[in-house]
C-alpha cells in the first residue's frame, strides 16, 4: 500500500473520513465536522477540504445542506453492482461474503467480454480472478474479472477473501473506477450458475458485461457479472 505521505491530501482526508462512515464511527444522520474544523484539525486547506468532501458526496456517503453541514447518509441499501463504489461499498460488509472460486492467476487473454483489447493489454495478458458474492448468506453474484497486467506488482498475491476488488485497486495501486460501458442481457444459467445459485434448469438470470475506465490512462477493467436478481433488485449510476 502506498504511504500516507506519497498521496495528495485530499485523498489522505476522504480515505480517513470514508474509513470512519464505513467503520460506523459516522453513523446515518451525523453531521461531520466543518469545513474549518477539518482544515484546522488535519492542517490542509479548505479547497482540499471541500475536493474531499466532495468525493464522499459524489459516492453516496454524504450529502451537504446549507447551514448545517455535511450529513453522513451512511452505507447506500440494495445491491449497486451498478454503482462506480463496487458491491462491498454499497451493501456493507457485514451482510456481503466473497467466496473465491478461482485465485487472480496470469494467463493470456480470450477476449475482452466483447469489447475490443488495446494492443498493449493482448501483449502483458492479464489477471483472472472468479468469484460468488454472497448476499444475507444467499449467492446473488458470480463475477469473472480481467484486469491488465500493468504496473500492479504482487497482485496475485493478495488476499480477497471478503475484500473489495475496487478498495485493493485504490488503496493498493492508486487505480480507481470512473466510469465504463455496460451491457445487460437476459441468459439461461447453465449447470454451473444453476449449482452456484441453487437454480433449476431453464432458469433465467442476468449477465452484464462491463469495460471499466480508470483514473489511470489506458487502463481498464473488464468483468462479466451473472447476477440472481430473484429476492434483489440492482440500482445505481455507472
């Protein structure tokens, strides 16, 4: 992980705050310090302080109200696989299991879930991870995720055992999601997902292909997402 003094400030104090809302220190409904509060205590500036506060607003964790403050909205309800904060962020990890069902390994690329590979990403091959995420102990998600090997060192080597892939990205590599396409299609679940989801056969499920865009130029994500939407409904912005 990078040092606390190799990132910009303001992303030192959104981690911070972000940690505290996760954690339960800031619970739904607190209002967090002030803008003044929070330069003096942390001894950043206030465009640093509002380029933070900012962020936690664009990711759902809080919102401001003019003349009270920033409120904490706490961790978003539902299942966001549709939303640029991942599936651990928007359900919680109290209530979200990750099983990992084959371990991020180096292999050559198939394709890119349908979507065009830059010349580079076919030459460096890339990470594969599957996993089931497990929802209120009911399997609602099985993903297979792509992610280009560049410049992330060691990345096979790390736990994502009931971890967020998109935490490990930006707090890891500085690598975060801003933005993507999306493809939705209605499939049959086949053995696998029937077994992976306790289907019957013929029955249908939802399967989204995604080409995540980064802060990173010229790196992507790419995933495939077979999502049980029987007991949950997806929502988000993406």
């Amino acid at each position: 992980m990078a040092k606390a003094k190799e990132l910009p400030a303001y992303k030192v104090l959104y981690e911070m705050l972000r940690k505290r809302i996760t954690d339960g220190i800031y619970t739904k409904g607190d209002i967090l310090p002030s803008e003044n509060e929070l330069c003096t205590t942390h001894q950043v500036t206030r465009p640093t302080v509002r380029k933070a506060l900012d962020r936690l607003v664009h990711e759902g964790y809080i919102r401001k109200k003019q003349g009270k403050g920033s409120i904490v909205q706490g961790q978003p309800q539902g299942v966001g696989i549709l939303s640029l904060s991942g599936t651990t962020s928007a359900i919680g990890k109290e209530n979200l299991e990750t099983k990992i069902i084959i371990k991020p390994h180096l292999t050559s690329w198939e394709d890119g879930f349908g979507f065009p590979l830059q010349p580079l990403e076919k030459e460096v091959g890339c990470y594969r991870l599957e996993r089931l995420r497990i929802v209120n102990k009911q399997p609602v998600f099985f993903d297979i995720t792509l992610i280009p090997n560049i410049n992330i060192p060691r990345f096979s080597s790390r736990n994502f055992e009931n971890r967020s892939l998109f935490d490990i990205m930006r707090t890891a590599y500085q690598i975060e999601v801003r933005g993507g396409e999306q493809k939705l299609m209605a499939i049959m679940a086949d053995e696998k997902l029937q077994e992976y989801f306790n289907l019957k056969a013929g029955q249908p499920i939802l399967r989204l292909d995604r080409k995540m865009e980064t802060n990173k130029e010229g790196f992507f994500f790419y995933s495939q997402v077979y999502c049980n939407t029987k007991d949950y409904g997806l929502y988000g912005t993406f």
